[in-house]
C-alpha cells in the first residue's frame, strides 16, 4: 500500500499527484497521439510553463524525455 507522500519522485509520484497522472493515464493509454507541451498542460489544466516544472520536479524528466522513453519502451513490446 502506497502511503501517501511516501514516493516523493518517477512515475509512480506522478501516477499519485492530482493533476499528473491525468495526462500520464492518457500517455500510456495512447502514446501514439501526436502530444504537445501545450495539449499535455491542457490535459492537466495548468498552464504550459507549471505543468513542465512541475513534471520535471516530480517526474524527474521533462514531458518530452519521458514520452519518448514511453514510446520506445511500448515499440520494445
């Protein structure tokens, strides 16, 4: 059981933050949507320059970095 607060960064923080885990639902869910900076923010309804600073701080990647790394790992698959 995940505690909350315990996991404080990567994906799974991501998959417990409010507002995250919205858009990393849908990036895993369609990883093949042509995904822009802008669309993902909208996904989490923060502006643009918030949801990239708060990916990176939680995520520990940039959006761009993790899709990519999402999409390649789906293609290993």
């Amino acid at each position: 059981v995940l505690e909350e607060g315990a996991i404080k960064t990567g994906m799974m923080a991501g998959l417990t933050h409010p507002q995250l885990a919205k858009v990393l639902i849908k990036i895993h869910q369609t990883p093949e949507q042509s995904w822009s900076l802008s669309a993902m923010a909208e996904e989490c309804g923060m502006s643009r320059s918030k949801f990239a600073d708060t990916f990176k701080r939680v995520i520990e990647q940039t959006p761009a970095d993790y899709l990519a790394d999402w999409r390649l790992s789906v293609a290993k698959k």
